[in-house]
C-alpha cells in the first residue's frame, strides 16, 4: 500500500487517528517507532529546527529537502503543512507536484495571503485570502495532482482572526465545493467553543481535522464525538521537548564543565546509530564488500605506554587531534569492519568509548601481546584483523592487506618492514617478492631469534596483521606457555604445523611503530 492510500484508508475510516508532529529525519522515525499512523510536517516546526522564523522565510525547495530526508526515514504517510501555497494558485500546483514526486501522502493549505505568519501571531482580518481566490488554488491543486490518492486539506482561520463562525462556514463549503478532499479548523481558544460551533453548525459530511494546540485540555472523546473529526493534530510537541531537552543538557554540561554526570540522562551513541540504521549496513557490507574482507578486528592495547612514562594508555597518545586508538578506528570503519574489540590492561578506566567490545587482560604487567590476543580471539569465528594499539599506519595498508588475502591462501598475512623494528628477532622472507600496489609481497619461511640477518631476506613483525585460518591460530593460542608466548614463537609454531605466512613489505614511511617521540615527531 503506497503511503498515499494508507492516509485515504485513515481519512475514510469512522474512526479518527492521531498525527504527530516531525520536523526532519530522526524525529519522523521516532514517531513512527512510537506507533503513530501518520506525520504532521509542521511548518512552525520546521522553520523552528532550521532556526528561522514561521514567516515563509524558507522557499518551497528547502522545504522540499527537510521532506525527502522525513520521507526517506518513515515508512508513514506525512500531512505536510504547505502554509498559504507558496504564492497563487500555479505556485501551489507547482508545489503539489514536487510533494507527489517526493512521495508525499497529503498536503495542507491555509486561506491566509503570503507570506503568511504563525496563526497564533496573526489576528489581523487583513491577512485572510479572498475566498473565490483560494477555491481557485484548491481547483487548481487537485486538477495538477496525478496521482488519485494524494490528499488536498484546507484550512481554515477564520476563526484565529477574529473572522467568526458564519466566515467560516461560508468558507468551508466553498472550499469543499471546490475539490477539498478534508478541512482542517483551526483555533487559539483555550476551550473548544470554535470548534463546537463549528461542528454543530456546519452541515457538509467531509473528514475534519483539529490541531488542539492551545485547547489541550479538551479531552479527546469531546473533540470526537462527531464522526468527521477525523484527524487530531498533536502540532508542535517534538520541537519543544527538543528545545527543552537541549536547553536543559547544555545548562548542565556548560555549568559542570564536565559531561560525566549528563552521560546518564541522555540517549547513547549506540541508540543513536540504531536509529541511523547502521545494522542495515552492516548487512549490505556481507553482500556488497569483496568476499575476504573479514568483519572483525582485534586492537591489543594493554600494555604500559613504555618510555613515553604517560599515566593513560599509549593508544590515547594525540596525534593530529586524534588518539591513535581512534585513528585505527577510523581506518578499520573505512575498510568496514563493523566490529572492534579492545584489549585493555594498564589504566584500562581510559578506555571506555562506547561502540566497542572490550575485553580485560588484568594480567597485563607479566604477559606479553599474545596473551591478550588469546583472551580476544576466543569467540572469533570467522578471519580477523588484529593491531597493535601503537602503530601508526596509512591507510592504503589495510586495504592492501584485505586484497592481498583475497589473493593468496596463506593462514597469516603479516605487515612487515625492512628495517630493524622493537620486536626482537626477524622473520625469513623468500627470495622472490611479488609486486601488490604500492608494496612487495613475500612468504615468509623462517623464524631468527637474530635481529641482524641477511638484509635481502630478512624483514620484521609491523605489529598489523590478518588471520585467516582463525581455528588453526586460536588453537595455537591455547598454549601451556601463553603467558609469555611472543609473536615470533607464535609465528615459529605456525611454520612447524605446516602453516603458510605470507607478508607484505611496507616502508617505514607507511607504518610506524609509536615508542619516541620522535616517532611522534615523524608522524606528526
Ligand atoms: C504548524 O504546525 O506549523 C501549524 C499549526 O501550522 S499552528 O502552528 O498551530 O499554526
Ligand atoms: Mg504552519
């Protein structure tokens, strides 16, 4: 069912149904989610998020653009407020039809000239249209709309001018006499005499809607004791608990200088990405990405942060306003690896970014890398990316290392370099490098406890590397000596079990290790 007849099913239903108020994407899904069956676009509403007055400031086109993002994000019918028409009777053909491409359901036009103001600012008689006038805007929509479905409203203000009832009652049915699919009565009284009087006078069966805006206190089943009452208007609500809510968050945040005691009170970043639909495109990445492209990545960050002599863990060392744990973050998302778990240790309360799985090496002081990665691996079951916290790195490496393992049928595919690294001892390459991109590619077949070999052959452990026999390793992993098992014996052990360790020979330029500051200075 299009969203234009699942508004005409509501408006022809004898019963009558609520439209909540949105004003951009995020509120129009928040809506829907709450179980609301249609939208009210509200002009006020609008102008108000884009920090502009009610006063026909925004153009039809930029009010088009907050539409197809509130469109896009429900799958509700939305009533829009299209104010006076955006001009005569062609402006507001031509704004039907832009509404009916964007696939909206309805549209509301109200008998007051352009530019308009806000009714509850407006009390001059002046502003009312000529009634023959709007009839033709009304004749005038409804011959342009192609689409039978789509819905035209009038609205009448009458009352919120001081106009009075017999005003709009001969404007009621002159616009219904013109094609108006519904009416929509509007009123700034506290109480609900307008409409009663309305209601009680008015004599034509066409579906009716009331915005309750200033009446609130008017129960419901008053306002819908006549079956035309079709549509309650709840107007302006999301806005203002915006308003509120941000006026009261940022009070508390700019007052504490702090965000701890805020964190609590307000939706989390993750409710934030759910409502992004971010697990549709963790999805779309198993169909879409190249097949290899493994879905998780292990950041072993436990460790001390060494000579920098630093009371938070090295992976929050800034670089360039980013911390290198977000740096490798960031590289990992654009890649699209969805998830990423962190191995904390030394200072772990640093670490607490929300998004991310953590896992806790509390033995972070007498272990080595390898133990971590066993605690992590652990309930990985398919290939994983696996990072040394401290190491700096260009992006093009991973994808490298992505399209590299989708080349060969090694277990393990390591990033290396040439030239002397921290980790002690080398590994053996072959002889024979293969040309990937920007970098060499080799097997490795050798494990020296030497720092210092043949320097055709010899390269050395980048702290990046890709697993993909993850049940050959993980079981690796589940050593009697784990504690104090190095990459280099966990390399070692790989070879004797028949294992294939392939590596890409990278520059320094492209990778570095983070233990100087000069290293910094480098990379800086
Ligand atoms: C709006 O929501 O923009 C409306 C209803 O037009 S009212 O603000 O009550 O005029
Ligand atoms: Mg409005």
């Amino acid at each position: 069912m299009t969203k234009r007849e699942k508004f005409r099913k509501l408006l022809n239903h004898n019963k009558h149904f609520f439209l909540m108020e949105a004003h951009d994407g995020l509120s129009s899904k928040i809506v829907e989610e709450t179980g609301f069956s249609a939208i009210w676009a509200s002009g006020l509403s609008i102008t108000a998020s884009l920090g502009v007055r009610d006063n026909n400031e925004i153009s039809y086109t930029q009010l088009l653009d907050v539409l197809e993002y509130m469109n896009d994000a429900t799958s509700l019918p939305i009533l829009v407020d299209g104010d006076t028409g955006y001009g005569n009777f062609n402006n507001a053909s031509v704004l039907l039809r832009k509404l009916e491409e964007r696939g909206i359901a309805a549209v509301c036009i109200e008998d007051k000239k352009f530019p308009k103001t806000n009714s509850f600012l407006e009390d001059s008689m002046d502003a009312l249209a000529d009634p023959l006038e709007f009839a033709g805007k009304i004749r005038a929509m409804k011959a342009a709309q192609s689409s039978p479905d789509f819905t035209v409203v009038a609205r009448l203000e009458s009352f919120n001018v001081g106009a009075g009832l017999d005003d709009a009652i001969k404007r009621a049915r002159i616009y219904v006499e013109a094609g108006a699919d519904a009416l929509l009565v509007h009123s700034k009284r506290s109480d609900s005499k307008d409409i009663d009087d309305f209601l009680s006078s008015f004599d034509m069966d066409v579906p009716i809607f009331l915005v309750p805006t200033k009446y609130y206190t008017v129960p419901v089943n008053h306002l819908t004791k006549d079956i035309r009452v079709r549509g309650i208007i709840w107007a302006n609500q999301s806005v203002r608990a915006c308003v509120s809510a941000m006026q009261s968050i940022c009070k508390q945040i700019f007052n504490e200088g702090s965000i701890a005691n805020a964190e609590e009170s307000i939706a989390s970043v993750s409710e934030i990405f759910r409502l992004q639909r971010h697990d549709e495109y963790v999805e779309m990445e198993k169909k879409y990405l190249p097949p290899g492209t493994p879905s998780s990545a292990i950041i072993l960050a436990a460790g001390s942060p060494g000579k920098f002599g630093i009371e938070k863990p090295k992976a929050l060392i800034s670089i360039n306003g980013q911390s290198l744990l977000e740096h490798q973050i960031t590289a990992l998302t654009s890649v699209g690896i969805a998830n990423k778990t962190i191995v904390r240790g030394y200072k772990k309360e640093h670490i607490s970014m929300q998004g991310y799985s953590y896992v806790d090496n509390d033995k972070w002081q007498t272990t080595d890398a390898m133990y971590s990665l066993s605690l992590a691996s652990k309930g990985i079951v398919e290939p994983y990316l696996v990072l040394y916290s401290d190491v700096f790195f260009k992006r093009y490496l991973l994808h490298n290392l992505i399209l590299f393992s989708n080349q060969t049928d090694a277990d393990i595919i390591l990033v290396c370099v040439k030239e002397n690294y921290i980790f002690s001892g080398s590994l053996v390459v072959d002889n024979s490098p293969d040309y990937l991109g920007n970098n060499d590619t080799a097997l490795i077949t050798g494990v020296s406890d030497s720092s210092y070999g043949d320097t055709e052959k010899t390269v050395y452990f980048s702290g990046l590397m890709m697993v993909k026999n993850h049940e050959g390793i993980n079981n690796l992993l589940e050593c009697k000596d784990i504690d104090t098992l190095s990459s280099r014996m966990l390399f070692s052990r790989a070879l004797e079990y028949g294992m294939k360790i392939a590596a890409i020979i990278a520059s320094t330029d492209a990778i570095v290790d983070i233990n100087t500051v000069q290293d910094l200075m480098k990379v800086r």
